[in-house]
C-alpha cells in the first residue's frame, strides 16, 4: 500500500479474472488503452487473456485500487519465461511489469505518475527484485516521459512480434533517487 500526496491510498490485490474481467474489458478497449492491442477484444477474450496470466507462475495481474476503488491495472512478469525471451539477456532480480490507468472523465493531474512510483514501490519491496524492465511501444512517448521520471534509462529498441518496443531499465537505486531526489 502507498499513500501519494493529494492522491490518496493507492492499493493492490490479485485480480480476479471472471469477476474484473468487465470492468477491464471496458479499460482495455478504451481509446486510452491503444497500445495494449485489445481495441477489439470480446469479454471473453479479456476472460480468457487473464485467466491464462492467473494460471501462469511467470506472469501475475494485479488490480490497483485508490481509497479502495479500482483504478489502474499492473501486471508483473519474469521476462527469462515471458515477453523478453531471447531479446535481451535477462539478469538474476529482474522482473517485467506493464501498467494501465483506468479511463477516466475526470483525470487528476499527477495521477498517473502516483499509480506507477507505487507500482515500482510495489516492485521493489520484494528484496529480490533487482531491476524493473518495460518494452512500452516505441510509439508511446508519454509513457517514455513518465518512465524517465521515475528513473528507467532506454537501452535498445527492440522486435517483438505484436511492436517495435523500448526496452528499458530502473533499477533499485535509480527509482529511489528519482522519487526522492
């Protein structure tokens, strides 16, 4: 759990496939939500999706609730086994995560870099995590911006099937002195 100035508690619990399979079905559909490539997914598409990320010992979904609502989405993967398999050589502590902010009428500004300082806070509790790594679509400069500002550097472009990505870093120490510098 965190707690952001002026943004309140910000929360995470395991998401349910069946039960928030709608509520992400209405996110990842979104126009917002391009770059995750389900502009066009079915409910059960959604279902499916993260039924198989719950049934996977290497990817894991998360719902990110503020003051107890749901209000973002983040997945963590190890990328040895999944997303990065051999576009980069993965070291011991490095765990890959994606992020989404719900959709929303009202937007606060600074929200967006609250939910991902508490998802790499998140990230990083466990002493084991080393290093976050991201592939964000090249395409996608806000969240290069916003993966700066907590501290990830751009190392490469990469291939993957479904984009041309960034592959980035942060580690441990970077992210500490970019949210506390």
């Amino acid at each position: 759990m965190s707690t952001a100035p002026l943004m309140g508690t910000l929360a995470f619990r395991p998401l349910d496939p069946l039960e928030d399979a709608e509520l992400l079905h209405g996110w990842l559909t979104h126009p917002k939500a391009a770059f995750w490539m389900m502009q066009d997914a079915r409910l059960e598409d959604v279902e499916r999706a993260y039924m198989e990320i719950a049934a996977d010992r290497h990817h894991h979904a998360f719902l990110g609730l503020h003051d107890g609502e749901p209000a973002f989405l983040m997945e963590q993967y190890d990328p040895a086994h999944r997303e990065l398999v051999g576009l980069y050589e993965p070291r011991p502590g490095d765990v890959g995560m994606h992020f989404l902010v719900a959709p929303t009428d009202r937007p606060v500004h600074g929200f967006t870099r609250a939910v991902i300082t508490a998802v790499l806070w998140h990230l990083f509790e466990d002493p084991a995590t080393e290093r976050i790594v991201v592939e964000p679509d090249v395409r996608n400069t806000a969240v290069h911006a916003l993966n700066a500002a907590v501290g990830f550097v751009p190392d490469r472009e990469i291939t993957k099937p479904e984009k041309t990505a960034l592959l980035s870093f942060c580690t441990r120490d970077r992210f500490e002195r970019a949210v506390t510098g």
